[in-house]
C-alpha cells in the first residue's frame, strides 16, 4: 500500500468520520508507530508502520466485516421502497461503502448476518463446495425424532423434486413441539421451512447461530451490530483461502 494520509486511512475503515478522526488525533489519541500523530495530513504506509487508536491496532483492511444481529420484520438487502433493510440498521457512514449481506436470511428469521463489501469471500462463503456450515436455532410445530434426524442426514427430496444435501438436526426438546438445531451447507430458498413442513413440524421460529468460525455475539442485541474482530477476520479469510485450493 502506498503511503496515505491519516485521516483518509482511518475514515475508510468506515469506524470514524473525517470529522471525528481530525478530533482523535486533536486529542492524541492516534499513533503511528511510536509517534503520537500531529496532523491529519501527515502520511503513511499502514503496511510498513502500525497505526493505532487508543493503544488498539486499527486493522486498515482494503475491505469492511460487520456483524449484524437481524431482528425479525427486516429484510437481507440493501434497499427496499417499503419494509426496513439490514443495511438501513447500520449507521450512515457504513452505508456508504457497498455493504451487502452474505446469503439472506428471511423477514421473519432473527440472527447472524455478516454484511461486508469483500464479495470474493461472500461468494466462498456461500458456495456449497465451500463446506461452510450455518447453524440455526428452531422451534417446529410437531414431534421431530432420530427418524427425521436420519431422513436429513441422508439428505431429503423435498416435495417439489429439490434434493437438498446432507443436513444435520440435532434435537434439543422433542413433544407437541420441538427444539432443534439445523445445520446446513447450502442456503437455498426457505429452506429450513420447506424440510420441516416435509417432516410435518412447521417451523415456529428460526433464528441463524452461526456460519463457518463466526458466532452471533450474544453481547448484541437485535438490531444491533459490530464489527468483525481480526481475529474473526483472520478465521473467515483462512476459509476464503482453504477454498481457493
Ligand atoms: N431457512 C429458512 O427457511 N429460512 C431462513 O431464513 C434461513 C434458512
């Protein structure tokens, strides 16, 4: 990376607007380096010197991850006329970078959704060749059993002739209605619903746990969102790569 200025450096991150960041560094709260940086002007080449804010390194990746946990009633997209989108969740300076949600969850299902602009990795992540599992929560209307767990784990023809690949059902609680957790590798359209409804367990509500090395952060709250950690960054971009081979 060539040299940039700061203040341009750190409002890409999408974390702070031009505005605060001339503020952090008013306020000394940003090295580079050992150096307490002056002015908002002042050049750098992140890959040669360590940029920091409040002793924390600022991961200046060419690309944003964020985590959003997606309360029910919001859509997977980035802009609807009527209903609330999961992009109009973040705030305004996140929106402007083309962030879109990796796979969709429906309107009415809660829980992990990494938005980011790096579309290479959301294409790996949601290529079933990638072998990327996503857990979700459910409660079904109906008695699910070893039987249904087997019938997934087979992998099932749904009514209409779709063959869904081997899926686990692991089951928590089982009686008038049951607690399980689903584990996919493909997201294909209601998918979750459509094998249940196949099994006669209707689902009642459905939530999404995790996908690949990502969990939803129990510390969020519906609606609210972080970003990624480097260290969550680090275990999706292991995967990116795993699949490249
Ligand atoms: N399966 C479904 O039926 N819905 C979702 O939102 C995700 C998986």
């Amino acid at each position: 990376m060539a040299q940039m200025r700061i203040d341009k450096l750190l409002a890409s991150t999408g974390r702070w607007s031009r505005r605060e960041v001339k503020q952090l560094i008013k306020e000394g709260r940003v090295l580079a380096g050992r150096e307490i940086v002056g002015r908002p002007e002042n050049k750098y080449d992140p890959e040669e010197t360590e940029i920091r804010v409040d002793g924390a390194p600022v991961g200046l990746s060419a690309y944003h991850y964020v985590m959003l946990h997606k309360p029910a009633g919001v859509l997977s997209a980035t802009e609807d006329r009527r209903a609330e989108t999961a992009l109009g969740l973040l705030p305004p300076e996140l929106q402007k970078l083309g962030l879109f949600p990796v796979g969709r969850l429906d309107k009415d299902t809660e829980g992990l959704l990494l938005m980011t602009d790096d579309g290479e990795l959301a294409h790996r992540l949601l290529a079933p060749r990638s072998h990327v599992d996503k857990v979700y929560y459910v409660r079904a209307a109906g008695c699910l059993t070893a039987e249904d767990a087997a019938a997934f784990a087979a992998g099932m023809t749904l009514p209409d002739g779709f063959r869904c690949l081997p899926a686990g059902l692991e089951i928590l609680s089982s009686g008038a209605e049951s607690e399980v957790l689903v584990t996919l590798r493909e997201g294909k359209f209601h998918q979750i619903k459509r094998m249940l409804a196949a099994r006669k367990a209707p689902v009642l509500y459905l939530k999404r746990l995790s996908m690949g090395p990502l969990r939803l952060d129990p510390a969020l709250a519906r609606g609210e969102w972080r970003y990624l950690t480097d260290l969550e960054v680090r275990a999706l971009c292991s995967l990116k790569a795993a699949a490249k081979v």
